[in-house]
C-alpha cells in the first residue's frame, strides 16, 4: 500500500511540502520517481523538484539511479538517505534507563541500558544518562551534526510545555525536575519530553509505514501500567500532555487498596510487581524479596511467571493477573471503540505467550462491543525497547512527519 499525503502550493508552506514528499518517499515499499511523487502528493512537477532538490542537500534523500517507470525516458529514482541523521531514544524506568540511537528510517543502530540508580538526586541520574548518551553516539559512528535530538520517555505526570518530570509514583525524589533544560546543557543537542507510554505509542504508530489511518490501543507493562491511544493515525495525547493514566480504573472487587486513593480493585495496584509479588510470597511461591527496592521485587515478579508452568499456586496468580488486565482491555477498548491492541514494556517478552493465550475468552464474556466484532490482539514489533524506540521516534516525527499542527498559523 502506497502512503500519500495532499501537498500544498503556496510559498509560505514549503516546510510543509518537504514534510509530505519526504514522508511520502519513506512510505513507499521501493524507490520513487519525481513524476510519482507530484502524483501521489498532488504538488506541482516544480514544487516537487524544488523540495526533493532541498532534501538532497540535507542528505536526507538520495538518487539511486534510473528506471523506466512508464512512457518516457528513464526518470531518477529517490529513497531515503537512512544514515542521513540520526536520532537518540532514552526511556527512563525505576528500574532500567534504555538507550537506542535509529537512523532516519526508523531502524536501530545501537543500543544500550543500565540500572536506574538509587541513590543520588535526580541531577546526579540525568548526569548519568547524558554520560550514556554520549557513549551511545559513539559506538553508533554518530557525528554530533548529524544527531537531529533526543527524545526522553519518562513516567508521567509531566509538564510537557516546559519539559518537567513532576512527580511520578515510582521515581523518588522526582519532584518538578527540568529534564529537557538539563539535558540540552549537557549535550548540545534539542531535547524532547513525552510521558513513556506516549512515547512508545508514537514509535508504534511511526513504524506502521503501509496503514496512516490505524485505530489501535497500546497496553504498557511494566513496573506501572499505562495505555496509549492511536484513533484514524493521530495519536492521542490530551490537554496536558498525559494522556493514558489507567491505574485507577476499577476491575476487580477486590485486591490491595490504593496508597493515593485508598480505593481497591483498581488496575495499577492489581498489577504492579509489588501486589503480584505480595500474593506469591501469601502463597508460598517465592520467599519475600531482599528489600522493597525496585530490582528486588522484580526479580521476584519474574520467579513467579517463570515458575507459572509448573506451579499451580504461582499458575493462578498469573491467571488472575491475566483476568484483570483483560477486563482493563476490555473496558478502554469499549470506550474509544478500537478494535486492536498492541502490549509492550519492560516485561512483555515473558507475559506474552500466557497473556495472548488466557486474554481472549475473558474479553469474550466482558466486553460490551464484542458483537460489533473481537478485539486483535498483538505484540509491539519494539517489544520490550518499545519506550526508547518511542522515544527516538519522538524526534523523528517532530522533525520530519506531516502533522497537522504546522498548518496553524504562527508568528
């Protein structure tokens, strides 16, 4: 399937233009001729030529040659110039910082993580992650100018007009922390700030070349839980930036009572590592964990999905984890009417064959709009990079991707 987006002719939207030839170009399954592209934009022949001559020299796009592609002479083929720029992907977790650098197309050219630290101020971690950064670029062959930004994925509430992490749940000490001006001084480089599961949501909607209408939802798990939304390609992001706080919808009648709300059955505490753990440890699954710290529950987590095989005490744990997440599924998806959904986050990989085997016969009975049609259900193609891909997709998108907000009109 071919990707055309309306093009414009007026001189003073020729930013927007190049937008919708080079997005245009990186759409299409194989190269593409200037004649093709003024017809699937719907620009003039000139107006094509004179964009595709600008992206040359900004070595975003590249000639591959001549090909006889109807009546005529041979016409210069295009593609994308995928190491013409380069973009970092940092996804900030409690637990593990995840670091990618993609080239323009999209595709990973190196990767990186390291343990979130627990002790030092917030200072001392972005120091931290502008030190792996740099590393990163560097095994990557990255040049400085060539490095179109960073794109950061951090739990949310933010402040995404002034790029603050707020104060999330499960960062300690995370109070009002400037990210993006903290970042920017240290690297030199534009900064980004999108709450995680927005992040990753935008990197699955930036791969998804051949369908710009999707309607999807994506699930996050990992040490908190979050959804993210795409409705006719454009993906949800809210008033404030900080769209997709599903941890207080309610979906069992019981469970651990909330520490902010002091309600019980809602969706975050039933699946945090914590709560799972404490019901492993009830059991006699696994013993308790060394501390409360992060990386020790989650090593707990994971004894208990590894030994669900086997074990049936840990079995339904996994089962009843399965069950409430597949009533949270089935209660987003009825509201916003989609009819996908896409799981990703730090502990997908070992969830995913349990969780797409258990989960549709509970949507089955739960869902309300299961006579319109079920719910496809399937894995994020980042799995569990899904919040840096998001992330360095963040920048690619800001920088290279029609969107409709640059038709506004602005000083």
């Amino acid at each position: 399937m071919t990707f055309a987006s309306r093009g414009a002719n007026m001189p003073r939207l020729a930013d927007f233009n190049q937008r919708v030839v080079l997005e245009t170009i990186r759409r299409q399954a194989g190269d593409v001729s200037r004649t093709e592209l003024a017809e699937l934009t719907g620009l003039s022949p000139q107006t094509v030529s004179n964009v595709t001559r600008r992206l040359l020299d900004s070595n975003l796009i590249r000639e591959t040659g001549r090909a006889a592609t109807g009546p005529g002479k041979p016409r210069t083929m295009l593609r994308l110039n995928a190491g013409g720029g380069f973009a970092v992907g940092v996804h900030l977790d409690p637990l593990v910082i995840d670091f990618v650098v993609v080239d323009v197309s999209g595709a990973m050219v190196a990767r990186g993580a390291r343990t979130t630290p627990t002790v030092g101020s917030p200072r001392h971690v972005l120091s931290a992650i502008a030190t792996s950064i740099k590393q990163i670029l560097r095994k990557a062959g990255a040049d400085h100018t060539a490095v179109m930004g960073v794109g950061v994925g951090a739990p949310g509430p933010i402040d995404h007009a002034n790029g603050v992490v707020l104060d999330p749940p499960l960062l300690t000490g995370w109070r009002n922390v400037p990210v993006v001006a903290d970042l920017g001084q240290r690297l030199g480089l534009p900064v980004m700030l999108e709450k995680d599961v927005v992040a990753a949501t935008i990197g699955e909607n930036w791969a998804r070349l051949s369908d710009e209408t999707a309607s999807f939802l994506y699930f996050y798990l990992g040490t908190g839980v979050g959804i993210g939304a795409v409705l006719d390609g454009q993906v949800l992001r809210g008033a404030s930036q900080n769209f997709g706080e599903v941890g207080h919808l309610v979906v069992a009648h019981d469970g651990p009572r909330c520490t902010r709300c002091g309600r019980v059955g809602e969706l975050g505490p039933l699946l945090e590592p914590t709560s799972v753990v404490a019901d492993g440890v009830a059991a006699g699954v696994v013993a308790p964990p060394a501390s409360a710290a992060v990386d020790d529950v989650d090593a707990r987590f994971r004894e208990i999905w590894d030994a669900a095989e086997n074990d049936s005490a840990a079995g339904n744990i996994v089962e009843n984890y399965i069950s409430r997440l597949a009533v949270g599924v089935a209660r987003v998806t009825d509201l916003l009417d989609v009819r996908e959904v896409v799981f990703g986050g730090p502990y997908w990989s070992m969830m995913a064959e349990r969780v797409l085997a258990g989960m549709p016969a509970t949507l089955a009975t739960e869902a309300v709009l299961r006579s319109v049609g079920s719910v496809r259900l399937s894995a994020s193609r980042f799995a569990d990079t899904g919040g840096a891909m998001g992330a360095a997709s963040l920048v690619l998108d800001h920088a290279l991707s029609v969107r409709p907000d640059f038709l506004s009109l602005r000083p």
